[in-house]
C-alpha cells in the first residue's frame, strides 16, 4: 500500500505522452492506460485516433472498471503510464504499476512511460493532501523499469519497452 494515493494528482487533459505517440502512429489497436485518472480526454482522443483505451487506476476509478480492463490481459499492444510513477512513493509500488501494464500487453506490446520531473532535485515530499512528487529526471527511473522490462530505454523523452 503507497502512503500517498496520489488521487488529487488527475488533470483533465490528453497526456503528451499520448499526443507524441499519436503522432509517430506508434499506437495499434488496443492500449492499456495504466493510472488513467478520473477524466476521459485521453480515451477520446485515442478513439478518434482508432485505439481502443483500456482505462485503469486503482486511486481515480471504480471497481467495476478497473475489473473490466482485467479482460483484456495479455491482449494489449500498448500500454501507457504517463506521469503515474513520478507521484508513487515507493518502488515497491511503482514495479507493482509496471507488472500489471507487462501482465496486460501482449508478446511484442510496447510500454511507453513519462514522468513529470518537478524541480529535478530527486528529494520526494508531499506537495498537497494526499499527493507525493519524486522530483526525479526519468533516466533515474529507467533501473525500476528495467527490473520488468529488461530491454527499456529512453527514447524521444520517453521510456520504452518491449514484452518479451
């Protein structure tokens, strides 16, 4: 269990995480949007863009669609975790994130993960009721997700990986 949900951290917006892979047409059919937040913006900005949204997020949705997104385990051919690691607190937590985006994809699927720096300090600290900031660059979470996805990367200010 992470000390802080993080919950008060969705933005009603499409993440650029999600514009940028629009725009390099790296998106296929089906995407599992891991820590989706509570909004819809992103899910119908894919959907005019002909991809299916898989929401999730433990903090900003209900059970009953978060247990709907299961469905489509090992289906995946993306997944997206925008600006979801930089608010957990642990690493424990956040490895939890990336196994349940590895579980969702498909052999082959694709992660692609960004994080909002903050001031790049790396010093952590609550910043409002119940919200946590790392203040990490993303190079330094690329060693966490290396843990799931062996094979990530950086890539055009994104992390990048491949289920094997």
């Amino acid at each position: 269990m992470q000390e802080y949900s993080s919950a008060n951290t969705s933005l009603r917006q499409v993440p650029r995480l999600h514009r940028i892979l629009v725009e390099k047409n790296l998106f296929n059919s089906i995407n599992f949007d891991n820590g989706a937040g509570k909004f819809l913006d992103a899910t119908e900005f894919l959907a005019e863009n002909g991809v299916l949204n898989v929401r999730y997020d433990k903090y900003n949705l209900p059970d009953d669609i978060n247990n709907n997104a299961k469905q489509y385990s090992g289906m995946c051919y993306t997944s997206t975790v925008a600006n979801v690691l930089n608010v957990i607190d642990s690493e424990t937590a956040q490895l939890r994130v990336l196994k349940n985006s590895y579980d969702m994809l498909r052999t082959g699927g694709s992660i692609f993960i960004s994080v909002y720096e903050g001031n790049k300090s790396g010093i952590g600290k609550n910043t409002k009721k119940d919200c946590w900031q790392n203040n990490k660059r993303l190079v330094d979470y690329l060693d966490t997700v290396k843990k799931v996805f062996p094979n990530a990367s950086i890539y055009n200010n994104m992390i990048c990986g491949i289920k094997d």
